[in-house]
C-alpha cells in the first residue's frame, strides 16, 4: 500500500467544509429471494440456494415478493418518507461476475419512499439528516478472491463466486448532502448508522447485523473551500460494516482529500475501500455516473401501486420507534441525560432491557452492563453485545447476588469464569468455590481472629465508634478472600464486642 499523505483533521477543517452523502444497503429478513422463491438462508453450501431466475437463465421470468414491498414501505414510514402512489423496477446494467443477468433489478427514478428525514443526536445536539430516497433492489453474488495478500482481486490466483446472495431483498436508503456539520461530520455520520440501525431493527424487517453484512454503509464524502457553494468532487467509500469503521472512513477521506487539495491536486471521482486494520482507504474504480448504468424500466414485472388504505394500516401497525422508546426508557430509569448518552454510546440499551426481561432489577442490569461488561469491551476493543455472555447469564448473576450468594466482588469473578468459556454462572460458582460465607461457624473463627490481631480498634468499638467495625470487616474479608458475608461479619463482630449495631 502506498503512503498516503494527510493533513491533520482540525487544519483540514480550518480551510474546508465536509459534504457527506451516505447510503444504507439493508438485507430484509426475507424467507425467499425478492424476485423467485429461493431460500434467503444464511450459512448454506455455496450455490445450493438458486434457480434458473436468480441466476439470470433465459426465460425465467421474475415476481415481486410481497413481503419484501411490505418491509420497504415499513421503512419509507419510519423514516418521515413520502410513499409513492405507483412506482416500478428498472434494469441498473452493468457486467462484474457476481450480476449473473449483467444487470440488477433495481429502482431508479421512481422509488418507493422519497423526501423523507431522520433525527440523531451527537452529545446533546439534535442533527437533521434528510432522505432522498429508499429505494427496493436484489443483492449481488459474493466473490472470494483466493491467493494474494489483500485478499481483493487484484494479485489473486483465481476468484469463486457463490450466488447464494444474488437475489436476496435489499433497501438501499439514500440521505441528501449532508453540510453544515462541519467538524462533527464523523460523528454525524455514525450516529446516522446507528439511529438506522436501531430503526431497522425496531421495525423486524432485519436483524441488521453489519458483521455478517446485513447492513452495510457507503461513505459519500467531499470538500468544498469554507465560503463556497458548489460541492467538490466526491469519493464513495464502499461496504463499511461497522459503526467504529462508518466514523473512521469519513474522518479519513476528509484529511486525505484536504491534503490532495492542499498540494493543488484534483480529486479524482472514485469507489474505494476501507481498510480495518489502519483506517485507511484505497483506489478501487473510477465511480460510474448515473447514466453510465443505462437503466430502463424492468419489462417483465408489473409496476406497483400500494394502496393509501394498506399504507395507512401499515404506519398504524409500526412498533415504538427507537428514539421515543429512548426518551421513554430515560424518564423510567431516572436517568440524566448524560447517563442516558452513555447508555447509548454503549449500545446497551437492547443487552440491558433483555436482562431485565430475564428477571433482573433495572438498576442491577444497568449497573453490570455499564460497569464490568462495557470495562471489559473496553479493554478488548469489542462491542458490548459482542460479548460471550447473555442477558440470561447476567440476569442469573444479579440473582445471585441479590440471593445474598454472591458479592459484587465474588460476581465479577463469575463474570469472568462466564467470559472465559467455563459454563453457566452456577457452573462457574460451583467450579470455583465462589459462593458467599455466610455461616455463622465458619465465620466465627476469622472474626475472632480479626479481633485479637485488631486490639486497638476493637476498643474503639467498644467505645461507641461504630464506624472502625469496617476496619475488622475488611480483615475478614481478606482472611476468606472476599468470600465472605459483609453485612453479617459486621452483626457478628458487634456481638462479639457487646455494641449494639
């Protein structure tokens, strides 16, 4: 990979403003293909889930799967958009192995959902990003690329093609030009992923894992001189799958396209990919033009024209979407805003509402997602819900404790054990020897030991200072290595030095 130069990103935006345009590819959770009615299940032996239509034989004739029109109209509403009255497909022609019809069925001019907006917060700050379009489409095939050291087809030996994917239902949302956010561009853009995100899910149209690809983003960015109108010429960042990456990709381009831009260079109107590993991104293909794609209208399907009643009962039908529930959530779990934000920016507030409905008190599911589970995802670099451990599992732990089994000490241990692959919390109590002490002979002997080797701060007890008794709670503790009951090590020591409690 060739170096790159950058300029930083605050002298980058000391001289530009950042244009951005982002578009959500989202995998609909589909039983069959969009267009024929192969299994759209994940995992299959590559080429096992096809046919003649998904495979573009001659003759096969393709039809419209309803429940893939139903789920892009679910999403044209939650997204403020305008449904449209009548609307078809277009054939978008272009030849890569992984199109076997040499063109997708897509839609062009005439879209499902248009002119429509959502809302997403950055720190506090409310950012309106407004959609041009969402559009219905198909999938391509999957190509794998094998020998080389990039893993991309450049350099390898051969390349295979799995036309597993090729037909499965996609929505493709397109946002307006993003401007006017400026060093918060970055920002602005994952918080957008996010939101959709949260929003796709919501709806149960798709899990929207973007690991597994079910969603993946295009980063459209370009740079125009503060003070000027005309938009620069753009680069599209393709197939970002995370939230992390979303972020990186546009902070990235804005610095490399000011320095190309500093040194008096052009930029050039490309496709390019994002490289995980550093942040990077490089040249994939000169990006095509609209026209470039010859469509035309799809003559073997009928157009569709959704009834105003069936999209009234539709928008009627639409689950609690993502940002009430928050405000919702906030107000019941007496939250600040500030708390509330880090909730989200630790994308625990599914993990923490699973655990509650596992059993677990709202506070305890906060405190251990929050706390211990979102340290560790920390320290790894991971997500949170990444994680090898359940709601289920957190929620027995909090049980645990709350049984008076386990401390917090002791339930961080079995966390740990969880983490580590040793079983169900039990499993990992029994294995370890991590049950609280609580029984009052065990106890006895460590607490008349603490008291004999403490003499001076047994008389302050006795005296009436209370208080020090932590100071012999502690040293039990030490001695059963935090094994041990608290609140009945402190009775214990009390009884023995005749204070009343």
């Amino acid at each position: 990979m060739s170096v790159v130069n950058l300029v930083s990103f605050e002298d980058a935006l000391a001289s530009y403003d950042p244009v951005m345009g982002l578009e959500v590819h989202v995998e609909l959770g589909t039983a069959t293909k969009m267009f024929c009615g192969c299994s759209t299940a994940f995992g299959a032996e590559p080429n096992s889930q096809v046919c003649p239509t998904c495979l573009g034989m001659p003759g096969s004739l393709p039809v419209v799967n309803a429940v893939g029109v139903e789920s892009a109209i679910k999403i044209g509403l939650a997204l403020n958009c305008e449904i449209a009255e009548w609307c078809r497909f277009a054939r978008k022609n272009y030849f890569y192995p992984d199109m076997p019809k040499n063109f997708q069925t897509s839609q062009y001019d005439e879209p499902i959902a248009f002119n429509g907006y959502l809302d997403v917060e950055v720190d506090g700050d409310t950012f309106r990003v407004e959609i041009e379009r969402a559009h219905m489409e198909e999938d391509t095939g999957k190509s794998s690329h094998i020998g080389g050291a990039t893993g991309r087809i450049h350099g390898a030996e051969y390349s295979l093609v799995d036309y597993n994917r090729a037909g499965i239902p996609l929505i493709e949302i397109v946002t307006k030009p993003i401007t006017g956010v400026g060093a918060r561009a970055p920002e602005v853009a994952k918080a957008y992923v996010a939101e959709l995100r949260e929003l796709i899910k919501a709806l149960g149209v798709s899990e929207a894992r973007m690991e597994m690809g079910q969603m993946r983003c295009d980063v459209n960015l370009s740079l125009r001189p503060i003070g000027r109108e005309k938009f620069g010429t753009r680069s599209e960042t393709k197939n970002v799958n995370s939230l992390r990456s979303v972020e990186r990709a546009a902070r990235y381009e804005i610095q490399r396209h000011a320095a190309v831009l500093d040194e008096g260079g052009i930029i050039v109107q490309e496709t390019r990919h994002f490289h995980e590993e550093d942040g990077s991104t490089t040249s994939g293909r000169i990006k095509e033009e609209a026209e470039d794609y010859r469509y035309f209208p799809e003559p073997d399907l009928v157009p569709i024209a959704p009834s105003r009643e069936w999209v009234e009962e539709l928008r009627a039908g639409l689950p609690e979407l993502p940002r009430l529930r928050r405000l919702r959530l906030q107000q019941e779990w007496e939250l600040s805003d500030k708390d509330m934000q880090a909730v989200l920016n630790a994308g625990a507030i599914d993990p923490i509402l699973e655990t509650i409905a596992a059993g677990a008190p709202a506070d305890q599911a906060r405190k251990w997602w929050m706390g211990e589970l979102a340290r560790r995802a920390n320290e790894t670099g991971t997500d949170l819900t990444a994680q090898p451990i359940t709601p289920a599992q957190v929620a027995r732990v909090c049980a645990l404790v709350a049984a008076g089994s386990l401390n917090d000490k002791l339930a961080r241990q079995v966390i740990d054990g969880v983490l580590n692959g040793e079983g169900e919390p039990d499993e990992v109590v029994a294995a370890r020897g991590l049950a609280v002490v609580s029984d009052d002979s065990a106890l006895g002997t460590a607490v008349d030991e603490a008291i004999a080797a403490n003499p001076g701060v047994a008389d302050k007890i006795r005296d009436g200072k209370v208080a020090a008794a932590g100071a012999l709670v502690g040293a039990v503790m030490k001695a059963t290595r935090g094994q041990a009951d608290a609140a009945r090590v402190k009775e214990l020591i009390l009884e023995r030095l005749g204070v009343q409690g």
